[in-house]
C-alpha cells in the first residue's frame, strides 16, 4: 500500500499513543514487524514557541523508519509552520490530530473541535499541503453524533485539499472507548473517499484485523491499545494475511524485546527518568504470566538499567524452570 509516494512493506499501522508511543516504544513496535509507526501527538503550539522538549518529541533513527509524526493544533499559520518543522525534523508523514477529545485540548478548537469546524479545517489543510512534500494524513473519529456525517465531511475537504490518506476510528467524539467502534462507517467511508483509509478501533487480537480489512474494504489497520505489551500483533496479522498459522511469541523474544525497550528508553531518556518510566511499562509485557505480580511488584523500585536486567532475567529464569 501507499501513502502518497512512500510505500510501506505491511499494511500494519502503530497507533499514535499519547504518553506511550515515544521513540523507544516504535522501537520495539518496528521490530515485532508493524509496517508504520506513529508519534504521540505533538503540540504545534509547544514547537511554534520553540519549546526544546517538545521538539525532542520529533526525535527519531533509521531503525523505526518510515515513521508518521502527529500533531494538533487550531490556528492554521502555527500548524502550516509546525508541520514544515516536522518534515524538517526527517518526518516521512505528517498526521494531523482530529480526534482528539481532551477538554483542554477542545477549549483550544484542536482535535475533535475541528471536526464541526469545516472552514479552519480546510485553511490548515490548505496551507499544510502548500507548504509541506511528505505525504500528509490526518486521523478522523466519527465526529459529534452516531451518523459518521461530519467524518464524511471532513474526509472529503481533506481529500479534496490533497491529503494522502485518512485514519478513521469509528467512535464520536464524546464516547472515549466505550461502546463499540462501529466498522460499518470506515465501509461507508471506503464507499465515498478515494484516498487510502486506515481503519482504526477494537482490533483487539490478529483476526481482528482480518475482519476488519475483509468487512470494510479498508486499505490498512490500525491497532492502538492491543500493541501496548503485545507488539507482536503486527507481525501476527501479517501471518494471518499471508496464510500462515500465528506462532505464539516465546518467552526469550518477550523479554529479550523487555531489555531492550529498557536499553532504548535509557539510551534517550538518561538512566533515572527512564527506569521511572520503565517501572509500569515493562509490567505490560508479563500479564498473565504465572507469579506476575511479584515481578511487577519489584519492578516498581528499580533505579538504574542494571536492576531492571536483573530482575527482568531473575524473572525469566524463573519461568523457564
Ligand atoms: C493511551 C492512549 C493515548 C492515545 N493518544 C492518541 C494520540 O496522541 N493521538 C491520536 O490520534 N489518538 C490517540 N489515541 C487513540 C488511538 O490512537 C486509537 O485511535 C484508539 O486507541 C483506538 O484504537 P484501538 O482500539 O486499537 O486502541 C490514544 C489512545 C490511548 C488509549
């Protein structure tokens, strides 16, 4: 599949995950076989004013690529310049935040707040595509109500102002994660969009995303909270497209996968910050797992990388008894 001029090797996408899916995070998520990963969304705001940490964001390497970098904002000026920052910066794409229903973030007419916003949604669209050479996509909840007909409208402003692609979550704005996304809109959405549409929402196990390309005609999935401590889904829905049978991840691939992310997220964040991090992150990987707690319990006090390793293997030697 293509996104603009950039071909991707699986038709898998990464979701963004505010908080989650920093650098270390896509590591991982690349390496277990995703064919895009995506950055937390970004404040065009936070890089307009020049804020170093918020730059930092958009840091990326080789490794992880092609990587998708989000960002969100209202004001089109700030977002055309945020978004030549991120191209810039060596993003391969540049996603665009609409779904996004943080109150704070609403207050600002950013995220979901654009989609009853047809007008400032095609002036940032607009100046971004004038601006910008890397393809260019933006992510789409359902919009203010059931129907799906403000996703339907933005999707065509975003089409018709030249946008690559549109990830579609099918929930609105107001209903978080509850309920059920509802895949009849991204078939909907296929039937009326010509560009390549993501689809995106409950792919909770690899055959979940299998019915969802097979039921809506959608081009390319996309799995957010089910990577969080499995990011081997990736490489599990490519089995199953393919035709193969899923091989159960082994327990020397889930942790050597544990050190590494600790390594990584050292290697970019310094050895304190990261392991305060780590403490509840490598716990994702062990759900399930016989005598868990206890790991998870020891892990909350880890200071430095080497007492991560050495409970990580303490815990892994156990298991393998
Ligand atoms: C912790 C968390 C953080 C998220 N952060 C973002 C974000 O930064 N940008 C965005 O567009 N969506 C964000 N989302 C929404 C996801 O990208 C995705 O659309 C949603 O989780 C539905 O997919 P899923 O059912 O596969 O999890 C976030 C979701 C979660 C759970």
């Amino acid at each position: 599949m293509k996104i603009g001029n950039l071909k991707l090797d699986s038709i898998t996408v990464s979701a963004p995950l505010a908080g989650i899916s920093n650098l270390p995070f896509r590591l991982i998520v690349k390496e277990a076989g995703c064919g895009l990963v995506c950055s937390e969304m970004i404040s065009a705001n936070a890089l307009a004013y020049g804020s170093i940490k918020t730059k930092n964001m958009m840091c990326s390497c080789e490794d992880e690529k092609p990587l998708s970098v989000q960002i969100f904002g209202s004001d089109p000026v700030i977002m055309a310049d945020a978004a030549a920052m991120t191209e810039e910066a060596g993003a391969d794409i540049l996603d665009i935040n609409f779904g996004c229903s943080v109150k704070k973030i609403l207050k600002s007419g950013a995220g979901a707040a654009l989609m009853r916003d047809p007008e400032k949604t095609k002036a940032i669209l607009t100046k971004i595509r004038a601006i910008i050479k890397i393809p260019f996509t933006i992510k789409l909840r359902s919009g203010w109500d059931q129907s799906g007909k403000d996703a339907f409208k933005i999707a065509k402003i975003a089409e018709d102002c030249g946008v690559d692609a549109i990830t579609f979550h099918p929930r609105t704005a107001t209903q978080g994660f509850s309920g059920k996304a509802d895949w009849s809109l991204i078939t909907a959405m296929k039937q009326q969009i010509s560009i390549p549409i993501i689809g995106n929402g409950d792919i909770a196990e690899p055959g979940d995303a299998v019915n969802m390309l097979t039921q809506t005609g959608c081009d390319a999935v996309m799995a957010g909270r089910a990577a969080i401590g499995n990011p081997w889904i990736f490489k599990q829905i490519q089995m199953l497209l393919n035709g193969d049978d899923i091989a159960p991840v082994d327990l020397t691939t889930r942790f050597d996968t544990m050190k590494r992310y600790l390594e990584t997220s050292v290697k970019y964040f310094g050895e304190l910050h990261a392991c305060r991090m780590m403490r509840s992150r490598l716990s994702w990987f062990v759900k399930g797992l016989p005598a868990s707690s206890r790991f998870r319990e020891s892990i909350t006090r880890i200071k430095t990388q080497a007492q991560g390793e050495a409970l990580i293997d303490e815990y892994f030697n156990f298991l393998s008894r």
